[in-house]
C-alpha cells in the first residue's frame, strides 16, 4: 500500500514516470501475492499513469489488462465498475466515443446489479455517461441522464454544495445546445 500512496503522490505532482516505476513495483508484488484482483486494481492504477504521461496507446492496451483480470473472475464489485469508468474517460480523452459510451453503460450497468445507485460516484458516472451520448449527438438522453445526476447529487450532497456546480454548468450546456434556452435559464 505504501508503494501505491507513493505512486499518486508522485502522480498528484506531476511525476508520472516516478508514478509509473512505482506502481509497476506494485503490480509485481500482487503478481508475486497471486492477488489477481488487487493486481487488476494496480494495473488500473498504472494505466491512468501512462495516459497522463502521454502514452495513450499503451495505457488503453493496459487498462484492457486489467478489465480482462475482472472479467475473468466474473465478479460484480465496485472496484470493477470503477475500472469500467476508468476505461470509459480514457477511451473518451483519447478520442474513441463509441467505447467510452459502451463502458460507461456497462459501469452504470454494474453499480444497478451491485446495488449502488444511490451514492456521489454513481452520479458522477451518470454525468460522465451524458457526456459520452452528448459527444454521439444523443440530445434527448443527454439532458434525461444529466437531469438524474444533478437531482441524485443535490439530494445526496444538498442543495447549495459547491460539487454540484459542474453537473449544473454541464447539464445548461447541453440544454442550450439542444435549444432549451429556457430550461438551460433557470438552472
């Protein structure tokens, strides 16, 4: 664990290559432990390193990794939905709408089957999810899906919490792209 803290220090920093050297220590010492599923976690952790640092190709090709480690144990668990998510923002930075839409459905789909739908994280990937449809040109469960991330998170996090404003500003802009001046007024 203490390697990994190291590693999003140096992250935090800007130092994505120390970030890299030390997050690889990590993988190999739950490759070393059989720790598949804290190993995926790391790996995860190493492909956001790599995409940070430029390295989009490798870092896709590195949270593949990690989903197949998930996948082939064939749980449901947050930590999995986490990395779908993951995925999906990595998939969307690098320009790939169409696998960002289809993890980011996978990743709501799988915090619905585990049950946790009510929480900030869930509202966020909703958010997230808008997003990858606005990007499709899907205006109508754009604003539907923003819609419900706004309301789950004011009514989680209150009214007036300062968290709430980028769901706020995005679910305006997706209102006035699609003519909802009105609505988009009123927010």
């Amino acid at each position: 664990k203490s390697l990994s803290k190291q590693a999003a220090t140096f992250a935090s920093n800007g130092n994505y290559q120390r970030a890299i050297e030390h997050e690889r220590k990590v993988i190999e010492i739950y490759r070393n432990r059989k720790d598949s599923l804290s190993m995926a976690f790391a790996i995860g952790e190493l492909a956001n390193y790599l995409f940070a640092n430029g390295n989009k190709e490798k870092a896709l090709a590195t949270m593949e990794q990690a989903l197949d480690i998930y996948r082939n144990r064939g749980l449901q668990s947050p930590n999995y939905a986490q990395a779908l998510n993951n995925s999906a923002i990595l998939y969307y930075n690098a320009g790939n709408y169409q696998q960002a839409s289809l993890y980011g459905q996978q990743s709501l789909d799988m915090y619905k089957q585990i049950g946790d739908t009510i929480s900030a994280i869930y509202a966020r990937i909703l958010s997230n999810n808008a997003l990858f449809h606005f990007v499709s040109n899907d205006r109508r469960n754009t604003i539907e899906i923003a819609q419900k991330a706004v309301s789950l998170h004011r009514s989680l996090l209150g009214e007036s919490h300062p968290d709430n404003v980028p769901l706020l500003y995005n679910l305006a802009v997706y209102q006035m792209q699609s003519d909802m001046w009105q609505e988009a007024q009123k927010r």
